[in-house]
C-alpha cells in the first residue's frame, strides 16, 4: 500500500530535477544579401477570396522582418533529443482562409493527429505533395467537416491546392516535440533540454538547411544563430 | 389517334421554333470587330437548320395525317421515282448547305485564324492549367522571356517557367491572372496549355478556342468596349474544371499603359 505514494514522490523528484537542469537553446534566423521580391497574388477567379483581403496578400515562401529577420524557419532538435517518440495528444490544425494556408508552415510530430479545415466559400483540393509518406489528395467542399490525418514518417512536405494554383504551405513532420518557428523578429526558443549533446537543424524552404552542435551541461541558456544567404531570384 | 398525333408533332415543332424566330435567347452584345460576322453566319445556320427542322416536322405530320389510318392490306406507295433518287437528293440538298455555310462562313473564320495579326497588336501570351488562366506581357523589352517547364513553381508564382535568374529577357516579363487588353487596339492571343486541353471563350468577344497541349495556337481580335467580361474554360478539364475562369478587361489605351506600368511596378 505505501509504493504508490513512494513511487509518486520519486517520480515528482524526477520530473523536478530534470527541469531545474533543462537548458535552452535560443537564437535568431536572419540572412545576408537581397532575398527576392513576393509578388502580389491575384486572386480575381475567386472573388470570395480576394474581398477578405482589403490589399492583395503577396506570397509566403520568403517573409522577412527587422534587421534581417527571417521568418518560417523551422529550427528543431534533430538528434540528441531524449524525448523522440513521444506523440502529442492534441491535434495541429491547418487551415485554408481566405484562399491561403494557415500556418503557412505547420510542424508536427509523425503520427500526431492533423486536422485541416475549410474556412473558405469555396471548395479547395488539398494535395501534400509527400515523397516519403504516401500521397494523397482531397477535396473539401465550404462547410464540410475537418480532413483528419497523420504521418508516419519524418519529412517537409510541400502543400499546394489543386484549384487554385496560388496556395502554398508546408508541412514540416519531425520526430521531436522540441521545435520553433521564427516569427517576426525571427527569434526562436527551444527550452527543455536537458544536459547532453544536441544537433540543432534549421530549416528553410527556399534556402535549405544549416545545422549547429551544442551541448547542455546544466541549468543554462545558449545562443545559437542561424543566417541563410539570399537567393536574388 | 394518327391524326392526333400528327397535330401534336405540327404543333410541338411549331412552339419550339417560338423563342428562335422572335430570338428569345439571344447572345451578349457583340464587343469585338469580326463579332458581327461570327453572329451573322449563327443566324444564317439557325435559319437554315431551322427552316429544314421545321419542313421535316410538317411534312412528318403531313405523312402521318394522311396514312395513319391505312388498313392491314392497302398496298403501299412509293415515293415517285424510288427511295433511291429520294436519298441522292437529300444528300444534294444537305451537301450543298453544308458547303455552302463553309464557304461563306470562311470569312468569319479567317479574320480570326489565317489573316496576319496587326504589326501594332498587343501580344499576350496566355497559359491554362489546372484550374486557372494566366496571362503573361512580353514588358518594356517587347520580348518574351523564355519558358522552362522545369522552372514552373506555382506556390512561388512562377506559374509559365521563368528563370529570371539566367534568363534576361523573362526579368521584365508581366505576369497576370487577369486579361487586360486595350480598346479598340488588336491582340495577338498566343495560347499555351501548361497540361491538358482547356478552352477560352469570351461570350461577347464571339471567341471559343480551345487549348490543345503540345499545339500553340494564336487568335486574334480588337475588343470595341470598355468594360469586363468572364473568360470561362468550356472544355472538361478536371476536378476543378467548373471553377477554371479569370476576366477580361477592356480598358482605355491610357488605362492600359497605366495598368501595364504598376504591373511592372510589383
């Protein structure tokens, strides 16, 4: 009768050590050069779309910030993690609003439930162009229930809508929960780590990856910047 | 009962030529230069479908009126002369119409197909794909960039297959999901399909043409009013076929060169 309470105490014991002594790892993304011009998507085909935007949205697949921010990179630990098959419980959403994917880049774990819901008037046909996982593609019609599905296997995937050409996302799928998106500043934040020797990937769609080794040894930050060179065209 | 019937066809035939003749349905206003001809050899080909439509129907109820109630053992009549010469002329007779709207219809066609564009026409290229139209301006350089199939990325809004990078005279290329075009100015329509065969039909323009993968053909026309018109695709090409359109805009010469400059400008 008493090791369930003993048990408990020891495992709270765990749990508080490994976060007194968890590390993070932080940094900026930002480039060097003149990245390419995004152009104003034309979204007249459909005009339940294009009046949701008041000014004509430009695309995504490069979105910077001040001084040099660059935005939608993932940056995830890719080997070292302790914590790699464990499976969030609750799903990532993907949504199509405005005849454009929100997030434009989604991150989830293989296997973690993903739902992708249509937000439009209109119908979309949902095509992750998956290399390494199987392929598929759906149509959505306004008003239907949420798509839901998972992936097994690590991979970025391209997201394209099959009637309009314009919508572009991605799918990261990694098999770590500890992950960051740059935001605006193009700041990211990866806590939890407990000490140990990690590889810290980043990853861009357009400008590819760059990795970084570091190693936790207690209760400490560490910076870790990434800066990807700008493709002109 | 034969001659109910017979009235009954008289009458069924007579109705539906109603909204025809008085031109119940009729199309769009015209807005191009070689329109009126294209509407011309429509109302001669309704007429004259419509004239033999009718002239069989009557003569169906005429036939039936007179020997529906022919006996089991009444001998049968023959057509003067035997169905033979009944079926040679019936074959001179729709030869000759056929031939006939070929011939005269000849020159709607040609204004659109085998005459020369103007040496000051617009050239716009237009691209279908699944499931959108996109038009694409040569820009102040008057040339062409040219495409690469491998280069098409359409979530980057590279939809024909530029490479800006390698490829000086595509960097000044003006790309749209829209058709603007000049009034009363000819455009030279060079059109491409990016996968499978489309078509682009503007009602008022009097052009249906379709897309025909691996086959680049050109149209051209002048548009004689301002204003904007749909652009639909009428050849069954997909899942999203029934929402593949993009609009015309007809605009004035100064509109255009002002359209053409922000363009450039983005």
């Amino acid at each position: 009768m008493r090791t369930k309470p003993i048990l408990l105490t020891l495992l709270t014991l765990l749990v508080c050590s490994s976060l007194m002594f968890a590390g993070t790892v932080s940094g900026k993304v930002t480039y060097t050069g003149t990245p390419a011009k995004q152009k104003p998507i034309d979204m007249g085909k459909e005009p339940s779309c294009a009046k949701q935007h008041a000014t004509p949205v430009t695309g995504e697949t490069v979105v910077t910030g001040p001084d040099n921010a660059l935005e939608n990179v993932v940056v995830y630990v890719s080997s070292g993690a302790p914590d790699d098959g464990q499976v969030p419980s609750q799903a990532v959403t993907f949504e199509q609003k405005g005849c454009q994917y929100i997030p434009h880049v989604l991150v989830m774990h293989t296997n973690q439930e993903l739902k992708i819901v249509n937000s439009d008037q209109t119908s979309h046909n949902i095509h992750p162009l998956a290399k390494v996982n199987r392929e598929w593609n759906k149509s959505q019609p306004p008003g239907t229930a949420p798509i839901v599905d998972k992936y097994d296997k690590p991979e970025f995937i391209s997201v394209k809508c099959n009637v309009h050409p314009w919508m572009h996302g991605e799918f990261a799928v990694l098999s770590t929960n500890h992950y960051d998106v740059s935001k605006g500043g193009g700041d990211f934040k990866l806590p939890n780590l407990p000490p140990g020797k990690y590889t810290i990937t980043a990853w861009h769609e357009d400008y590819g990856t760059q990795t970084a080794d570091v190693t936790i040894t207690g209760n400490e930050t560490k910076d870790v910047n990434f800066t990807f060179k700008a493709k002109a065209y | 009962m034969g001659k109910f019937f017979a009235v009954t066809v008289a009458i069924i035939a007579i109705l539906s030529a109603i909204p025809i003749v008085m031109n119940y349905w009729g199309p769009p206003a015209d807005i191009s230069t070689h329109g009126a001809a294209i509407d011309d050899q429509l109302h001669e080909t309704m007429w004259e479908a419509g004239v033999s439509f009718l002239a069989a129907q009557l003569v169906l109820a005429l036939f039936v009126w007179q020997f529906a109630g022919r006996g089991r053992n009444d001998k049968l009549k023959n057509f003067p002369g035997g169905a033979k010469w009944l079926v040679i002329a019936a074959f001179l007779f729709v030869g000759t119409e056929i031939l006939a709207l070929g011939v005269i219809g000849q020159k709607a066609w040609a204004t659109v197909y085998f005459a020369a564009p103007d040496k000051d026409a617009v050239t716009v290229q237009a691209q279908a794909g699944q499931f959108a139209f996109y038009f694409r301006y040569p820009g102040p350089d008057g040339k062409f960039g040219t495409p690469r199939p491998d280069k098409i990325d359409e979530g980057n809004q590279n939809f024909f297959g530029l490479d800006p990078e390698n490829d000086v005279a595509s960097r000044d290329d003006i790309v749209a999901g829209e058709l603007a075009v000049p009034v009363n100015r000819q455009v030279n329509l060079l059109m491409h399909s990016k996968d499978v065969g489309h078509s682009f039909y503007v009602r008022e323009l009097r052009i249906q043409q379709d897309f025909v993968p691996g086959l680049d053909l050109a149209v051209h026309f002048t548009a004689t009013k301002t204003g904007q018109y749909e652009i639909v695709c009428t050849q069954l090409c997909g899942l999203g076929h029934y929402n593949m359109k993009a609009y015309l805009n007809v605009l004035s010469q100064e509109d255009f060169d002002k359209w053409l400059k922000d363009k450039s400008a983005q």
